[in-house]
C-alpha cells in the first residue's frame, strides 16, 4: 500500500540521509563552476499542497524555480513501491540571480535584466544539482531514475501551485518541503525545494536499505 505522506517520526529519520544528497548535490555543482559549494542549515517539514504559496510569502509573490520530474526503473525484484516523482527547486529572484552570477562570473553581462541568458544558466545548475540530488537518493536503495529535460519557471507563487497540481495529476496532497542554504564563494542563497514522491515509501526505503 502506498503512502501519502511522512509522520514527524519519519521525517527525523530520513533527514540525514536527504542532507548526505544535498550534499552529493552541491559536490557535483561544485564540479561545474569551480568553486565550493556547500548546503547548510537543512530543515524538513510536511505541507499540504494547497498551501505551498503561503511559504513564499503569498499568492502574488513571483519565484524562480527548476522543475524536474522522474520515473524510477530497474525497481528491486518484487518491489510494488513507486519510485516515480516531481521536485521543485526554488529561490526567490535575487536568490537565482545571485546563482546564475556565479557561473556568469567575469562575464560583461548586466545579470538582473538578461533573462535569456540567466535563465539557460539557471537550468543547467538545476540539471546538476537536481538531477544529482534525485540520482543519490535512487542510488541508496539501487534504483535507477530517469529524470525530465529541466523546466525553469518563473511565475507567482500562485501559478506554480497550479502547475505543480497538474504535473501532479491531482488536486490535493502532502508535500515535502527541503528548506537549506547553499553556500558559495562567500555567497549564502536560501532554497525552498518541494520534493514530491508518488509514493513516499520510497523515502522510508532510503534509511531501510540493506
């Protein structure tokens, strides 16, 4: 039977081995714009959907955000756990041009008003730590996941509720709020990132590995 959310108890337990995927995660953006990158301050809670704009600050606030789905395969034999699922990164638009600087760094590009370009940036540093963060946690239980092409979305918190229900295929449910600080080169961005399994027994199975 699948499960549709994570009691407290569940939380507290998998939330070392979230902050050791975040850590995977800001290594393999470390790589890509050679420089350190670190996750601090990580804190995990359970929100129902419907409420995802209040964490912003409101309906009307405008976030930038990277979205990536994934479907698990090559499932563990006789395993009936879904390992497919959605996560959202997302910072508020200083927060994701302070981010698109560090790789744009040295370039004579005025970063608040390009959104072509910071928006291709802001992609691929989706692709590389979102993707990072969903392999790590598949690689835990010997699962491989499939991720989609990274879609960044900058719109009022409002319509990425919207969007999140459709990608979703529902309208209502429990989402798991990733709140950390990635920290590089002396700059510190706080990330709001809503991870959103189909099933969230494929969390628990994170700390029951062999």
């Amino acid at each position: 039977m699948s499960m549709n959310s994570l009691a407290e108890n569940d939380i507290r337990r998998i939330k070392p081995e979230i902050y050791k995927c975040l850590q995977n995660a800001s290594e393999h953006l470390s790589l890509m714009i050679e420089k350190e990158v670190q996750v601090k301050d990580l804190d995990l809670s359970m929100l129902d959907v419907s409420r995802i704009p209040y964490i912003f600050g409101g309906s009307q606030k405008v976030v930038s955000g990277i979205y990536i789905g994934y479907h698990g395969e090559n499932l563990p034999e006789g395993s009936t756990i879904s390992y497919d699922g959605h996560l959202l990164l997302t910072f508020n638009l200083e927060s994701a041009y302070e981010l698109a600087a560090l790789l744009m760094e040295g370039l004579d590009i005025p970063i608040g008003s390009v959104n072509g370009m910071t928006e291709s940036v802001f992609s691929e540093i989706g692709n590389v730590f979102g993707t990072s963060f969903i392999t790590a946690m598949a690689n835990f239980v010997g699962v491989r996941v499939m991720p989609t092409v990274p879609v960044v979305i900058n719109y009022r918190s409002s319509a990425i509720l919207e969007y999140l229900l459709d990608k979703m295929n529902r309208k209502d449910g429990k989402v798991l709020i990733i709140q950390t600080q990635i920290v590089a080169d002396q700059v510190s961005v706080e990330g709001k990132f809503i991870l959103i399994p189909e099933d969230y027994s494929s969390l628990i199975s994170i700390i029951k590995k062999p």
